[in-house]
C-alpha cells in the first residue's frame, strides 16, 4: 500500500458472520467504513461500523435486533518485536 490516506468500503453479511466459529450474529446488514493513514512502517486504521445484527436473546432465545453505530481506532507498527 502507498504512503498516504487510504478509504475502503464494505458491506458485512450473514455470510461473514457464517464463517466464523462460535458466532453469536444470526444475521447482519453492516457497512463498514475503512480509512487507513499509511506512513512509513505505521497504518493509522478507523472503522465506522454502522447497521443491524440478529442475535439470539440470553433470556428467551427469541431473535432480536441489535442497532450498531460504533468506531474504532488501530495503530498497527511494524517492528523487530511482536506486541501484541
């Protein structure tokens, strides 16, 4: 990837949530949004998630829904040791 800003686009379906063991999403309707600030050995990543996922409910097992409207922030630096 190039030095600069970079920004990605997903949507985030059942289909993703499927291949992963020990899912609790049912189903989902996400859209991710990527922006990566590649510098040097450093990626600076945000992640807009927004949308609905399908859960189970702990108390009735009925399906519900469940809005998200969440960002994260990761620093990723490569280097000569592992932090983890």
């Amino acid at each position: 990837m190039p030095i600069g800003t970079h920004t990605f686009e997903y949507c985030l379906g059942k289909e993703f949530f499927a291949e992963m063991e020990s899912s609790d999403i049912l189903d989902a309707d996400l859209d991710v949004a990527l922006t990566v600030v590649h510098k040097s050995d450093v990626y600076d990543m945000t992640f807009d998630i927004t949308g609905d996922i399908t859960l189970e409910c702990d108390r009735c097992l009925d399906e519900m829904q469940q809005p998200i409207d969440v960002e994260y922030h990761i620093v990723v630096k490569y280097g000569e040791e592992y932090c983890d």
